[in-house]
C-alpha cells in the first residue's frame, strides 16, 4: 500500500531552497500484508520525500522513524505509531534524516505530522537510528499538506458481466465452426 504526500512550502521556504507557495511531495510504501491493524507500522519497502532541496529515500536515508502522536514533552521519547483500523489513513509522525558528509556537519531532516504540517531543513540532525529528535541549526522551512492513499481499481459488476458474455459468445462460435468443419468433412 502506498500512501502519497502533497503540500506546499509556507515560511522559511529559501532553507531548501523554496519560495512560499512552492509544491512538496513524498510517498511511502508498505507491503499489503505487512500492515496489521493494531500492530506497529513495519519499516516501508520504499519511500520518497522531495521538500526542495531536501530529498530523502530509502537508500538515502540514515535515520527514520514512525511514531505516534501527540508526542511527549521532551525530553521523552515518542513511542511507535500503530496501524489504524481504516488503512485509508497514515497517522504516523514521520521523522527523516540523513547523516553529514564531512566536512558538513548538518544534513536534510524532515518531519511530517499525520495532520500534513512539515518542517524541514538541509542544516539538521536526526538524535539516533529512529530520528526521535531532530536538531536544527536557524529556523527550519515549514508547511502543510495531505497524505492519501490511491484506491485499488476494482473492476465494476458490469464490466464483469461484459467480459463473461464476451468469452461465451467467443467459445460459442469456436464450437460452432468446429461442429460445421466436421459436418463438412464427415459428408463431403
């Protein structure tokens, strides 16, 4: 199951070198199977977050975590988001980072909230392996924005129903010019 991001950057936007106004996205996805309701998120097979300059994937990524909101005050620590009954919803905090490439000493970070605000930042750090704390350095780029989650085509009862009569009429007429090419061939 994939789940997509869309938004817009709203203030401090030239820190991943955006304008207000300006579009940001990400996907992540799960195995069908792996979600279970009730259960913690599992890690995603792959994920996306393109915020201006600050794009980080899976392959990219060196901290990630899913938690669950509201956070507590710090300096606690944010315990694992769980799976929603309705599998239409994300309501994990998502938290990225990637770690510095000497000699920088801060990289791309980003946290999205299950209700769409999103901060990021190319001058961060993410505390561990989960990134349950990310530190900036000046004011972080902000904005809002939606998660969804595509739905699965199911095809309609009519279209069903078209494709059946379709292969009857179809193994109909095989039948029939078979028995006429035997007729023809048993009197001729």
């Amino acid at each position: 199951m994939t789940y997509t991001y869309t938004g817009v950057c709203s203030t401090e936007c030239g820190d991943v070198g955006l304008i207000a106004g300006d579009p940001v996205s990400g996907s992540i996805t799960f195995p069908d199977a792996a979600l279970v309701p009730g259960s913690p998120y599992p890690a995603p097979s792959s994920f996306l977050l393109h915020f201006g300059s600050v794009v980080i994937t899976d392959a990219t990524a060196d901290s990630f975590g899913l938690f669950a909101v509201p956070l507590p005050p710090f300096p606690g620590l944010p315990p694992p988001a769980i799976v929603p009954a309705d599998l239409s919803s994300f309501v994990a905090e998502l938290h990225a980072g990637e770690d510095p490439i000497a000699p920088a000493t801060a990289a791309d970070g980003l946290l999205i909230r299950p209700s769409g605000e999103w901060i990021g930042t190319a001058t961060g750090n993410c505390n561990d392996a989960e990134c349950h704390f990310l530190f900036t350095r000046g004011d972080p780029a902000q904005g809002s924005g939606a998660w969804s989650v595509a739905a699965v085509a199911v095809p309609m009862p009519a279209t069903v129903s078209v494709l059946v009569i379709g292969m009857l009429g179809a193994a109909w007429l095989a039948r029939a010019r078979a028995r006429r090419a035997s007729e023809l061939t048993t009197t001729g």
